[in-house]
C-alpha cells in the first residue's frame, strides 16, 4: 500500500498539469517506492524472515524517494491533530490573490 501511495503522489508531483492544480497536504510519505516485489524467506528457527527484492525502480533516476519520502508542499505537524487537516487546509486552498 505505501509503494502504491508513493508511486501516486510521485506522478502528481512529476505531472506538469498537475503540478499547477494540485497542493500535497500532510507528512512525508514512508518513502518505500524505490525497491518492490518483494519475497521473504522464514528462517528455520521460525524467529526471523528474510527479506528479497526482486525489483528496483530507475523510472525516474534523479528523483529516488527512498529514505526520505515525498515531500507536501503544506507540512501539517503534530501540533495539527489529524481530524482538524481539512479545517486547517480548506483556507489555504480557498485563498485567492
């Protein structure tokens, strides 16, 4: 699920469409894009898994998201509780200079 997020907000963010429409609201994501397809392996002992890639992205080199997420471009804190972002954000996105 957060590959399939990060891959979302990567096109959003890569879109030139979009990217004038479009304003990311939240927390970095995970970051977990860039290695897929994973299998695992449990250990005999049945305490541990291994974990395998079997696929890396290179579909856009420069930009890799791993470790560090994608970043909105409004960050929302802790300071932010979840059930008040809608709140917070519609003023911003209503806001017409």
């Amino acid at each position: 699920m957060g590959s399939l997020l990060n891959l979302n907000l990567k096109l959003l963010r890569c879109s030139k469409i979009a990217c004038q429409k479009v304003k990311i609201f939240g927390r970095p994501t995970f970051g977990t894009l860039d290695i897929s397809n994973m299998t695992y392996v449990d250990f005999p002992d049945g305490n541990y898994q291994l974990g395998i890639c079997m696929s890396r992205s290179y579909r856009i080199p420069d930009l890799t998201i791993d470790g560090t997420g994608v970043q909105p471009d409004c960050f929302l804190d802790d300071f932010i509780r979840i059930a008040d972002w809608v709140d917070y954000a519609r003023p911003i996105l209503e806001y017409q200079p």
